[in-house]
C-alpha cells in the first residue's frame, strides 16, 4: 500500500536543503545512474528533467546527444545559478534552466520526447500530481525516466545498526520511526498508475559503495538533512553518543579491506501513456 509522507518535508524546506547542497552537487552525484539504464536518447529529442539541482543529468545528456531543446526545473535559486554558468561558460546552445516545481510544469501537452528525474520525486510533497505533470507534458510514445531510492533495502543496515545501538538506552521504539523517503515497487507502481501511467517498467538496482570510515558515509546524511531527523528522535543527552556508536559499529561490523562496504538498492522506473 502507498504511504503518504506528505507531511516529511514541505517544498520550502525541499528548497532549502538543495540550496545548501548546491556548492557541492557535482560531487555528491558524480555519477547518474538513472542515465545508465536510460537507452532511448536521440538527436534531435526535446528533453526535460525535473528537480535538475545543478543540471547533472543535463550536462551528462550532452555527452552522449544532441538535442533539439533540453530543459531543467528545478525549485533551489542557488543550484539553478551553479547550473546557468555552466551554460554561459561553454556558451551551450539550446540548453535552458528555469525555476519553478514538479507540480505546475508549465509546458503545453506532449510537447517533450523525454522527461527524467533523477533522485528527486522521493523528495516532492506531491509525488503522485508530479508523475502526473511529467505524463502530461511527455508526448505519446515518449518516455518519464525516474530513478528513486528503494525502501526495500536502501539504508538497511544504517536502521539495523541503530536500532541494536538504541535498544542499549531503552531507544528502540524512538529509532523504529525514523522513515528515509523511499518506496518499494509496488508503492512506486501504485504512484505511478494513480498518475495515469498506461504501462510501468520497474527494475530494482542494486549497488555497492566503500568508504574509508562510517564517518564518511554519514557524512553523506549529514548534507541532505538526515543527521538532524534521525537526531529529532533522540533525548538530548544522548544524541551525539548514539550517533556515534552508530558510525563505530558500521566500522566494525562492515569494514573490508576496501574499506566500509554499504549496499544502497534504488528503483529504475519507465513509464508512458
């Protein structure tokens, strides 16, 4: 059954944690795995991505195609800056990047061959009236391209840690209701359907990473926000010291010699109208 997080974050403070990322955006996502599985890019195609950020996916379409127009929307003032003087720098042709949300696209029915999204629409207050505006302005025969986290698997063992971490402070119950925004298939499937999808195509990817320490890896949490809602769940006094018993047991129970190893499973999903 899909679960309404709607009441997680709202645009505003969507907005606000893009804003503090976008200084280090080109880092944080240096790969695009959405753009992997992605095989459908032509010459010639009229190509919009949602939630842009500093326009990597983009940039990353330029390498590969040479489209009639491409677009990036995205809501954060300052990752929309970084992405514009990208453009200006390379004095890019047919490339644009406007404000605005998932919700209210501003483009005319079937106007565009492709529309992806990449490790945005679990973020969107809305998800299911963005699928729909992606649909909308995606033509027929076109493609919506989304990659999302899946709930499945994706930061399993950083909640199993946890929980074993926070049942030696009479914790557990507290720590159970930290939720990541993320969705299994068939949470995913029913969003997309409930849109007006006509056909989904789901793939489950899954990927491993290593880092040098845990530290590294919540360091990650740390620039999207997830620090602080973990830590909401917690007692003041005991805050920092059960976070970093978190990153000490990550260290012990998953290091290898190419460091921490942490297995992410994220969802592919096509659809058409």
């Amino acid at each position: 059954m899909y679960i309404n997080r709607e009441d997680m974050l709202s645009k505003k403070q969507v907005m606000e944690l893009y804003d503090r990322l976008a200084k280090n955006r080109f880092a944080i996502i240096g790969r695009v795995p959405l753009l992997d599985y992605l095989s459908n890019l032509k010459d010639g195609s009229k190509i919009l991505d949602v939630a842009t950020g500093t326009g990597v996916v983009v940039f990353k379409i330029l390498e590969t195609v040479v489209p009639k127009v491409i677009i990036g929307f995205d809501l954060s003032v300052k990752e929309l800056i970084e992405a514009k003087n990208v453009v200006k720098e390379f004095n890019l042709e047919n490339v644009h990047f406007l404000r605005s949300d998932g919700e209210n696209l501003g483009f005319r029915d079937n106007f565009f061959d492709v529309v992806t999204c990449n490790a945005g629409l679990h973020w969107m207050p809305h998800k299911e009236k963005c699928v729909k505006e992606m649909l909308r302005v995606c033509r027929k025969g076109g493609l919506v391209a989304v990659y999302i986290p899946d709930r499945s698997l994706d930061h399993a063992q950083f909640m199993q840690v946890a929980l074993d971490v926070a049942s030696k402070y009479n914790l557990k119950n507290q720590v159970s209701k930290f939720k990541h925004p993320s969705y299994n298939k068939d949470e995913a499937e029913e969003i997309f359907k409930g849109a007006g999808a006509k056909e989904v195509r789901i793939r489950q990817i899954r990927r491993e990473f290593y880092y040098k320490t845990a530290i590294d890896y919540l360091a990650e949490w740390k620039r999207w926000g997830g620090d602080k809602i973990f830590k909401s769940l917690l007692p003041p006094k005991y805050k920092e010291q059960i976070w970093n018993e978190i990153a000490s047991e990550l260290n012990r129970r998953y290091q290898t010699n190419k460091g921490v190893k942490i297995i992410s499973t994220s969802l592919y999903i096509e659809a058409t109208k």
